[in-house]
C-alpha cells in the first residue's frame, strides 16, 4: 500500500522485502531517501541502518514500526540514535508521512 501511495505521489519507489535486499538495491541504485520498517525478517530495521550508514553516511533514512511484542518505542529511539531523520509509530497518518518526505527531501 505504502509503494502505491508514494508512487500515487509521483515518486519513484523501489521496495524490497526485508533489510538484506533492501541494502542490495541501495547499492545498485542509492536513493534519495529510505523508508525502512524497524521489525523484518533477516535483517532487521537496525541492521539495515548501520549498513546502509556505511556506505552512505549521508543517507537520508526514515523509520516506522508497530513494535513486534513489545511496542515501537524501543526499536524508533535506537532508528533515532543511529541517525534516522524521522520516526513513525504504525499506525500513522499517510499525510504525516508524505509531509516528512518533502520536507526530508527539500
């Protein structure tokens, strides 16, 4: 849903479907900014910051999660001390959201 919506919004998206793969394709084609949930399969949301940190130490990064078993909190604030831009707590408003990517991207 989230794609549809950003591309419904004249972005271009590439999605994948956990960190591992996530970190691949910023490698084959670094983006301007990474949307990343915080609690996926393989490599998690923290894995996937530290490595897309270092090989961009610049990337812009934003970072959602519902939490798991034992709420959002945690897992944004550790998004936020690597150098997340932004943090969302699923559920959230899709016009939060768009707001926070341009102004990330301005």
């Amino acid at each position: 849903m989230l794609k549809q919506v950003l591309e419904d919004s004249a972005y271009e998206v590439l999605d994948a479907p956990d960190g591992t793969r996530g970190v691949e394709l910023y490698r084959e084609r670094p983006a301007d900014l990474v949307i990343t949930d915080m609690v996926m399969p393989g490599k998690n949301g923290m894995e996937t910051i530290l490595d897309l940190r270092l090989e961009n130490p610049d990337v812009k990064i934003i970072a959602i999660s519902g939490g798991a078993n034992i709420g959002p909190e945690p897992y944004l604030e550790v998004a936020e001390g690597l150098g997340a831009v932004r943090v969302f707590t699923k559920p959230f408003r899709i016009e939060d959201l768009l707001e926070a990517i341009r102004r990330v991207l301005d």
